[in-house]
C-alpha cells in the first residue's frame, strides 16, 4: 500500500459488493455468494444499484454527479431471457420472470436502505430476491416492500414509503455517487481496493482474491465422514427455489 503526503498511509476500504434487485445476474451471484462464501459475504460490504428517478437525477445532478445508463435492446433482453434461465437450471433455482410496469427503482432500493438502519439488512434483501425472482411479484409496488415488515419486525409503513423519507433519498444519492466514485457501470460489481470485477462469471476471481489475503474469510473444507453419515443439506434459505 503506498504512503500519501505527510507519509500518512492510506486506509483501505472494505471490500464492497454492488447489488441491485432489479438484476437477475445480481440475483445469481447473491445466491453464489451467501450459499457457497458466507463467511465472505458477511464481510463485504453491500451497496444496493439503482436507476435513479426523475427526483434521484435531479437531485444527483445538483450534488454534481452523474449516473451511467444505457438502454437495453431488444435483442440483448431476448439473450438475457435465455441466459438467465440456463444459469438458474444449473444451479437449480427455480426461476419465475416478473413483469416490470413503470418501476421506480428507489421503492425497493431505499426499502433496504431502510432496513439496513435496522440491522435487518440481510433479511430484506432475502425477502425481495425470492419476491422478484422465485415468485414473479412486483418488488416496486409498495405494498409488497410494506409486506416484508412483518417477517422482519420493521415497521410495513416505513419500508413501504421508504422512498419518500428525505434523509433516505439524501443516503440513496450518496449511494449514487459512490457508485460513480467506483466506476460501477453494471451488477454484480465486486471491488477490492484498486481491483474490480463484473459479473457473476467474476465472483470466483474476487473471492480468491479475498480469501488467499485473508484465509479467515475461506470456509472450511467439508469432513468427508461426516459427509458420509449425515443427510444432504440444503443451501436453501427456507423457502422454495433453493439450492439442494
């Protein structure tokens, strides 16, 4: 690590995983990651990654910052239907594709924002992705955000209306920005340091980045007789679609 003026030395971040719940390669590389690297998963740290509304831009725009977007083509839409559907086959999720209608993004991006002050983080994010992807609901419609707050003892209003909180618009255009600070042009987005990585096929190469530096965050080999004698697990997370 290289000194800074003063020869004071400069910190290094925690390593930081950009998510968003509107990405179904998102979704894959969240499964990847809290099925198979738990360890790992617990010590990154998660930055949700939103298309910004009509008042996310603006207010973006006056903290001088700027959000990379570029619409998706038919054709591209076609190959990610197909593509994503192989992934999830091979990792025997069951997939269920949601219909999105005039989303606004911030509902259920500013919702985990909203849980996170909570330390409920985790939950929520668990909630949304079965939501979206294994039953097809509409994660921008308030009422079902609102719904998470009973299986995770929050209030259902303040998830539910997360998106119209000031100080929670404020958190989300930070989030906006250090998405640009990043360069995060994409999800899943892994960063270590200087070193990035897009896409889940890039999940391997950040976690042997990670864990040949710091072995404490590897998981521990399996006991083969233990293998042997016990019933398979499941690495599902209590609800239908899981792996196992």
């Amino acid at each position: 690590m290289s000194g800074t003026a003063g020869g004071r030395r400069r910190t290094r971040r925690h390593p930081r995983f950009y998510f968003s719940l509107r990405s179904p390669y998102s979704w894959l590389a969240y499964r990847d990651l809290t099925a198979h690297h738990p360890r790992l998963a617990a010590a990154l740290e998660w930055i949700p990654y939103f298309e910004p509304d009509e008042l996310s831009r603006k207010l973006l725009d006056e903290a001088g910052g700027s959000f990379p977007y570029t619409p998706m083509s038919p054709e591209k839409h076609r190959y990610i239907l197909q593509d994503v559907r192989r992934l999830a086959a091979e990792r025997g999720l069951s997939l269920s594709w949601p219909v999105d209608r005039e989303p606004v993004w911030e509902v259920p991006h500013l919702g985990y924002l909203a849980a996170a002050r909570h330390g409920m983080g985790p939950e929520y994010i668990s909630l949304a992705a079965r939501a979206r992807w294994e039953l097809g609901q509409d994660i921008c419609d308030r009422s079902v955000i609102g719904g998470f707050g009973a299986r995770l003892g929050l209030d259902d209003a303040e998830l539910a209306s997360a998106s119209d909180d000031p100080e929670l618009r404020a958190e989300g255009v930070r989030v906006l920005l250090e998405i640009q600070r990043d360069g995060v042009f994409g999800v899943p987005f892994f960063v270590d340091h200087y070193d990035k990585y897009w896409g889940v096929d890039r999940l391997p190469a950040f976690v042997a980045a990670l864990t040949g530096r710091s072995p404490e965050l590897a998981e521990p080999p399996a006991d083969p007789e233990v293998a042997l004698t016990e019933p398979e697990r499941s690495v599902d997370d209590g609800h239908a679609g899981g792996c196992g």
